[in-house]
C-alpha cells in the first residue's frame, strides 16, 4: 500500500484517465435527468433516448466539443473526489480495524462500507462547486435545451458568475445532495470492489492481475449504479437549478416523483450505466496499476522508515 499522499494521487491520476473515455455519456445522463423536468408524462419532450442516441444527437448538433462540454471542470472533480475516496479509505479502514479489532488487517463489512462512505463525502464537499459548473455546463444546448439554461463560456466565466450573483453559497448549491449521492455510491464501491475480489479468488481461484480487477470493477460498477441513481437524478436537477424550483434535496424528491413519477428518479439510468461501469474498471483497474508505480517511486525516494509507518 502506498502512503496516503501516494494513494491521493493514484486515485486521481486513475479517475482522469477513466473520465476522458466516459464523458459523453455523463452529459447525455444529465440531459436526459433533466429533460421533462416538472412536466406531467404526456407532455415530456424525449429529445435524448439512450445512451448512444444521445451521443449521436448530441456530436451531430453540437460536435465533440458539446458531447465533452466541462470535461476541465470533470477532471478537477474527479481528482478530488476519487483521490479522497481512494487515498483516505484504506489508512481509514486501517485505523478502524486496527482500533476495534487489534488488527489492521481484520475485513468488517461495516467498517469498510462507514469509510468508503466517509472518505466519499469529504471528496463530494471538496469538489462540489466543480461539479455544479460542470453540470450546468453539460446541461446547456443551443439546439435541444433542457431544464434551466445557464450561458458560461468556461468554467472559470462560471465559477465567477455564479460567485458574483451568489456569493460563496451560490457555490455549494446543491451540496448536500452531492454528498448523500457520493456517500451512496462510496459505501458501496470500494467494498463491493473488494468482496468480489476476494470471492472470485477465493471460490474461482483466480489471481491477481487484470483479469481479477476487471471482473471485480464491473460488479462494482453495477451495484453502485443501482444504488447512487435516484440521489444522482436529485443532484443534477439541484445543481441545475437557481435555487427557485427546489427548497432542498426532500423538496426536489417529493416535487419530481409527485408531478412525473415514481421511475422519474430512474431518468438517464442506462446512460449512467453506460457511463459508471467503464468509468468504475477503468478508475479501479488504473488505480491498482498507478499505486504499484507509486509505491516503486516511493521505495525510491522516501526513506524505508517512512514506509514502514503507512
């Protein structure tokens, strides 16, 4: 294992990479989240469909620079969420076991699913004022608009907007939602990429390399898109917004499930599966690969009583 500072930027340099392949559909997500917002069923525009509809509707209006609309804004993010979520859960679970159990090594399942939580939700409330420009910058169309439309020429022209008309709150709009959704997802991630990973060993004898780490990402994938899509729905549309749709997270809930349904809170499911099960191999499978390098260089350059201590 590498140090914490080692494991931050393993977990970043791992989430970049897993974001630039899996953007466009992140966008068309959002898109589909929002479109019919607060409009009864019968009167829901379906501009996007699908996953690879939206891709296409959205390159042949748009071109790539539409499909990869606040990707700067997503790699900021992405280094901050990932590299606390994947640098602090490990010396965290560490701590925990070895305060509870005597042994650092001991795997708790409520252990590990309170600090992928924990260490998630610090990354979410770090990054959030990155992810509500980005959000409002994938959101805008100039062709097939959906929810609120916010004209940014870059993130920094959005950041200051938003600054100027709402202060420093203006930019966490939103956070608490951000930080329920990512809580979701981390509690289960992180675990579930680790208890597949010791079954498939263990019962399938299979042994580490890429093959182990693709199969468990992908059933890590899956159940975190299950389980963080309805609270990811909540987050679009309250970062989206200009603070007059929505009073809070319970609010947008109650407002979205009483005027478009239940399965509202399921908008855009297919497309975050599209986006989250690569994103989830890529992130883990990179991760595994850049904390290896990261632990050769530490071996390198800090001294063996450094490392002894992680």
């Amino acid at each position: 294992m590498s140090t914490t500072a080692g494991a931050f930027i393993a977990g970043g340099i791992a989430a970049c990479g897993a974001v630039t392949a899996t953007h466009p559909f992140e966008t068309v997500k959002i898109r589909m989240q929002l479109q019919g917002e607060l409009q009864d069923k019968g009167h829901q525009p379906h501009h996007y469909r699908g996953p690879i509809h939206g891709v296409s509707v959205i390159v042949r209006n748009e071109g790539l620079r539409g499909i990869y609309r606040g990707i700067g804004c997503a790699y900021i993010y992405q280094i901050l969420l990932n590299g606390c979520r994947l640098g602090f859960y490990e010396p965290m679970r560490n701590a925990l076991s070895t305060l509870i159990f005597k042994d650092g090594k001991t795997q708790s399942l409520g252990i590990n699913m309170f600090c992928g939580a924990a260490s998630g939700v610090m990354g979410a409330a770090a990054g959030s004022p990155f992810f509500l420009v980005k959000t409002r910058l994938q959101s805008f169309s100039p062709f097939l608009p959906v929810g609120t439309q916010h004209r940014y020429r870059n993130a920094l022209d959005g950041m200051t907007q938003i600054y100027r008309t709402e202060g420093v709150r203006g930019l966490y709009r939103g956070v608490g939602a951000a930080m329920i959704r990512t809580g979701f997802g981390s509690s289960v991630q992180l675990p579930t990429y680790f208890f597949a990973k010791r079954r498939l060993m263990r019962h399938l004898g299979m042994e580490e390399g890429a093959p182990l780490h693709l199969t468990s990402s992908t059933v890590s994938g899956f159940v975190v898109c299950v389980v963080m899509h309805p609270p990811d729905t909540i987050m679009s549309r309250m970062y989206n917004q200009n603070g007059n749709l929505y009073a809070g997270v319970f609010d947008c809930l109650a407002k979205t499930i009483r005027t478009e349904g239940i399965f509202a809170i399921y908008k855009g499911f297919l497309p975050h599966l599209a986006r989250i099960l690569p994103h989830t191999i890529l992130t883990l499978t990179l991760a595994e690969q850049t904390n290896k390098l990261i632990r050769k260089l530490e071996n390198r350059i800090l001294p063996s009583t450094a490392l002894k201590t992680v």
